[in-house]
C-alpha cells in the first residue's frame, strides 16, 4: 500500500514522459503529412542531377 501512495504522490520522472509523449505526437504529425508524398523518387532525382552535375559540369541543366 505505501509503494502505491509514493506512486501516486511522487513526480521524479514526469518530465521524461511528457517529453516521450510530446516527441512521439511530433513523430506521428510528421509521418501523417508525409505519408502519401514521394519524397524519396524526389530526393534521388535530385541527387542523380548533383551528380551529374559534378561529374560533367558542361551538361549540367539546372
């Protein structure tokens, strides 16, 4: 019963699991907006054209 009361009357942690709470809605918010996007063919283009880009500058088209 005393580790029940000390349970309910002691905040040591609290802190840690508000932060958790706060950076999983953060983590769910970002992944429901990117979800249905195609960030990843996007990212790959654009690396594809750097590296072009830096292997033959001159038929670099930006």
């Amino acid at each position: 019963m005393d580790l029940m009361k000390r349970l309910l009357q002691e905040e040591d942690g609290q802190g840690l699991v508000e932060y958790t709470m706060v950076i999983m809605l953060v983590a769910m918010v970002f992944w429901l907006g990117v979800r249905d996007t195609n960030i990843a063919g996007h990212l790959v283009n654009a690396w594809t054209k750097v590296t072009t880009c830096v292997t033959s500058p001159f038929s670099c088209t930006a």
